[in-house]
C-alpha cells in the first residue's frame, strides 16, 4: 500500500521520531493524493508487520490523526480517510443548546481565540433529548475536542460518558460524569437568589413579579425556577410563574423577571406602545447581558456571566491539554429598568 511505502521512506529521517513518521506518513499521502475519502488505512497488526513498530505507537499515531479530523475508526472495519484538511491541528466538536445572543457572544470569543488552524463545527441540540442523542451517535468519534453544553438530565450522563475525558469539556451548564473531567459551568440556584435578596428595595415598589420559565424555548435551568419560588416564600413576595407571555399583557404596576430573549423584546414592544416607562410604571429583569440590554431604555438590569472569559478559559483549556474545574462567577449588574 503506498502509504506503507512513504511511511519506510520516513524511517530513514532520524530527525523524526516513530510517531512522527507515521503520522507524517498519512499526512503527506493524503496530500499527494495517494489517500483519498474514504479509503482504509493498514489495520494495526498490518503496520506492525510491515513497519515493525509496537502496536502501542500505531495506535497512538492513528489517535493523533482521529484527533486531527483526518481519519476515524469504524467498529470492526478499521481505519477511514474523512477528511484532506491537513493543515488543521485538531478538529473539534462544539455542541450549543442554540445561536441565542450569549452563546452566539461564546462561539465568536472561542473561534477567535482557537485560530485557524483549529477546525470548529458546531451543532444545536435545543435542549430536545432525542436530537442531543442523535447528534452525539452521528459525531462521536470523528473529533479530537468535545465542547458540549449539556442538557441537565441523568439520562444524558450515560450518552457523554462514551467521550474520553481528556476529549470533553462541558460548558455553561454542569452535569456530575462521575469521573475525572473538565467543565467551565454556571452555578443557577444561589446565584438567582442571591441576586433578588440584592433587589430586594426595589423589588418592593411592585405590586406582583412574574417569572417567565419555559425550559423548551428559553433552555433555562429548573434551579431558576426553584430559587424564585423560594425567594417569593421566604420574602412574603406576590408573585408568580408563566410559561407563555401573551401579547398585549404587560401591566403597570408589575415586575417581569424575562430569561428568553423574545419575550423580553415582546414585552417591551408592548410597553413603548402602552406608553409605560420602564424602570417606574413596569419593572424587567432579564438573565444573560448583551450589548442591546446594556442600550435600551436606558439599561435592562440582569443576572449574567461573562460569556467572553468562559471562552477564553476554554480556549485555554483546550491548548493547554488541562484538567479544568471552574464555576464561572455570575454578576447582577444594575440598571434604570427597575
């Protein structure tokens, strides 16, 4: 096969190391066209016999091309060409709940930060179990990196364990693997709470606060939902959850606390057309800060993490081949909306 032949060839550059000769083999065959998609490499037993290296270095050599995107293993047939990008160091999987502000915010941070020689391809599962598992059947093994923003459900921690942990980092929401591995998460629970207890003056000047939750459409945590109820109990706070805001509804004298983005901008279309001012005839409260919240109506007051420093710790992260554990700090950053 010729990519035994050029492999032999390399065994004779005594700068390079066994592992280096074997995946530059692969790679300069696929550069000249002599592998193409689709095509088998030797098995390992046959680089064995034909190249007289252990069985331990193929196989690392064959890990580092599966990394790199080039090539992948198919359960009881072997070794595959999928790709020609040879230039790519590694090729990763980022896996988002949807390309909602904030994580549209991480992607760009992290795409900045991983250079062009990294190749990103990015997925959607919108918090449905059934396309989660169908994207992560489709996709595992064909990366070197998984950056997965999981869905909160035990039934998904069987579906991640499959991934090596050196293999997977977990962002924005955190899932115990029972294992050693990487995340870079939020923590909801006390940090809604804790935030409210903050807003506490203010919060009072309204008649009733109303919790938009809908973990379809907003992808939101039932911990959010949890820290609200307990925040009304142990405050005497009037108030409520809904799932669906309709239009035409908001009423002067309330405070919405809004965690998906197009409910916020329907009510507050509703506001400028009743000629509510926002911040005295009707409170907002909003989660996940964006430039847009930060203009309008002179400020919308939210609960946020840095989306930006997220990405960057898994940028570095994942160039720095590290364990990481991080719980990234959440702020309550005031503003004229209440």
């Amino acid at each position: 096969m010729p990519v035994v032949g050029k492999i032999l060839k390399l065994t004779q550059n005594k700068n390079l190391s066994k592992h280096e000769q074997l995946v530059q083999g692969v790679i300069e065959s696929i550069e000249e066209g002599k592998l193409a998609i689709g095509d088998q490499l030797p098995s390992i037993n046959n680089m064995v016999d034909e190249i007289g290296y252990a069985r331990k270095t193929i196989f690392k050599a064959y890990e580092e091309l599966k990394d790199r995107g080039l090539i992948e293993s198919r359960q009881l047939k072997g070794y595959f060409v999928i790709s020609q990008e040879t230039n790519i160091t590694k090729r990763m999987a980022l896996l988002l709940f949807a390309f909602q502000s904030y994580q549209e915010e991480f992607y760009k941070t992290f795409r900045k930060e991983m250079g062009k020689r990294f190749q990103i391809d990015v997925f959607f599962h919108h918090n449905n179990l059934t396309i989660f598992e169908t994207i992560l059947t489709n996709i595992n093994g064909k990366y070197g990196m998984y950056v997965i923003a999981p869905i909160q459900d035990p039934k998904v921690v069987p579906l991640l364990q499959t991934i090596e942990p050196k293999k997977l980092l977990l962002v924005d929401r955190y899932l115990d693997l029972g294992t050693p591995f990487s995340y870079i998460s939020q923590e909801f629970e006390q940090v809604i709470y804790s935030s409210l207890v903050q807003l506490l003056p203010e919060i009072k000047k309204y008649n009733k606060v109303i919790l938009y939750f809908n973990e379809e459409s907003d992808y939101s945590p039932i911990s959010i939902r949890n820290a609200f109820e307990r925040f009304l109990e142990n405050y005497g706070i009037k108030g409520s959850v809904k799932t669906n805001y309709s239009f035409g509804t908001a009423t002067k004298g309330n405070l919405y606390f809004i965690l998906g983005d197009t409910i916020l901008w329907h009510v507050l279309r509703d506001c400028v057309r009743k000629k509510y001012k926002i911040g005295e005839d009707i409170g907002i409260l909003s989660q996940n800060d964006n430039v847009a919240k930060e203009i309008v109506f002179g400020g919308i007051t939210t609960i946020s993490t840095d989306f930006k420093e997220m990405a960057k710790k898994a940028a570095r992260h994942i160039k720095n081949d590290d364990l990481t554990q991080c719980i990234m700090p959440s702020t309550l950053i005031k503003r004229n909306s209440l």
